[in-house]
C-alpha cells in the first residue's frame, strides 16, 4: 500500500510547481547582513532549527544575497561582534532563485544534479521580466537541455538584480518535496 502511495505521490507531484510546496516568505527565518552575531542572535540561529539561512542587504527582505549556514559558525566566538555581513562573505554560499511557476519534477532535477538543496522562490513576472523573456521552455524534451535552460534562467546576476527589483514569495528545500512525495494520499 505504500509503495501505492508513493507512486501516486509521484503522479500528484509532476503536477505541482514550486508555489504549491514552498515555505512562505512571511514564515522564512532570514538575516540582516548588518546583524551582529552576539550571544542573542546566536540564540536566536540556534532556536530557528534551521541550518541554511537567507541574508539579506540591509533591511530590504527581498534583497537576499547570500546564505548562512549554521556550521558556518562553528569557530565564531560569541563576544567578537561579528557581523553576519562577514561570515557570509567569507563563507560564499551561492545563492539559487527559482521562479514560483517551476515545475516540481524540474526543480528535483535540479537539485539532483546539483550541489544544492535550497533554493529562493521569487514571483513568476519578476523573474520573466528579469530576463527580458529568457525564460524556461517546458516542452524543450531534452533533459540537459532542459536544466541548462533552468540554470540559465535562474542565476540572478547581482548588479543586474539592482535594476528590476524581484519580488521573493517563498523557500524550498529538497524536504519540501520529498515530504510531497510520501505524504501524498
Ligand atoms: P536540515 O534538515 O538539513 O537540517 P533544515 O531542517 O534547516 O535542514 P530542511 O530539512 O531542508 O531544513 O527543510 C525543512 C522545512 O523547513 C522545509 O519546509 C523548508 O522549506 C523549511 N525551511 C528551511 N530553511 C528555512 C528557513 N531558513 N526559514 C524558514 N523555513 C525554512
Ligand atoms: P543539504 O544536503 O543539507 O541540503 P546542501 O547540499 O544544500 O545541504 P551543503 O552540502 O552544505 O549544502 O553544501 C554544498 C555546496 O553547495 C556548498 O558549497 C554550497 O555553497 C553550495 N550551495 C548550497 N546551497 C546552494 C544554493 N542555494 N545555490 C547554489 N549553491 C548552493
């Protein structure tokens, strides 16, 4: 039976996007850059429970430039008011945005090849309207085609970011959709 439901579970989720399985941007744990990593906001990492963390510039919350990751912080000692700004940038953890329209089975793919699990969502217009129409073809058959495509299409160069704004809507992780996969009825 659950070998069943997980076959099922794989049908339901060549139907799905990114959008239906994300964590929403209001429920996102995410650090200002300029934030010092003291005893309180150390405490703050710990509690989240997460282990990959968005930064972003400032306070603008769609800025996301860069991710923590909790071992990152391993060796920081609590009272040398470090500033996230500077783990991050030593750390270099790159940052992948995918527009919400992805469709589930892409974005596995993706991840499967790739040396990441984690991924920034953004607004499906944002990100069309950011590559000037360069955007992913599904019916393009070709696998590698397919994910260089992807590649292509959701790299976001950081200077040209600065131009048009993206609005982000949301995070997911290889979890997300494994939990789709298995908890499907
Ligand atoms: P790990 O399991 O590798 O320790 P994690 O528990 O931090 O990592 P995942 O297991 O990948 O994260 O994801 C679990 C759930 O938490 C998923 O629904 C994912 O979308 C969500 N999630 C992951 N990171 C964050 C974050 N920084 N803020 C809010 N939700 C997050
Ligand atoms: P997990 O297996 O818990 O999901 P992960 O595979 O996302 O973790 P790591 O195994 O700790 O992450 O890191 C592998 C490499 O992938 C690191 O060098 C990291 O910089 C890179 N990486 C992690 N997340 C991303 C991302 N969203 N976009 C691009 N590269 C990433």
């Amino acid at each position: 039976l659950s070998t069943l439901k997980i076959a099922i579970g794989a049908m339901e989720l060549t139907k799905k996007c990114v959008r239906d399985v994300m964590t929403d941007i209001d429920d996102v744990f995410m650090l200002s850059e300029d934030r010092v990593l003291n005893a309180e906001t150390m405490t703050r990492i710990s509690d989240s429970g997460y282990t990959r963390i968005p930064v972003y510039e400032g306070n603008n919350r769609n800025k996301v430039k860069n991710l923590l990751y909790v071992s990152d912080l391993a060796l920081i000692g609590k009272d040398n008011n470090i500033t996230v700004k500077a783990v991050a940038r030593f750390n270099k953890r790159r940052l992948r945005i995918v527009d919400e329209t992805m469709p589930l089975t892409a974005l596995m793919d993706e991840f499967k090849m790739g040396d990441y699990h984690l991924a920034m969502v953004a607004k499906a217009t944002d990100v069309k309207k950011h590559h000037h129409g360069k955007f992913v073809d599904d019916t393009m058959d070709s696998f590698i085609m397919k994910s260089m495509k992807l590649v292509e299409a959701t790299m976001l160069p950081h200077d040209a970011s600065e131009e048009h704004p993206i609005t982000l809507v949301g995070l997911v992780t290889l979890e997300d959709i494994t939990e789709e996969l298995l908890q499907s009825e």
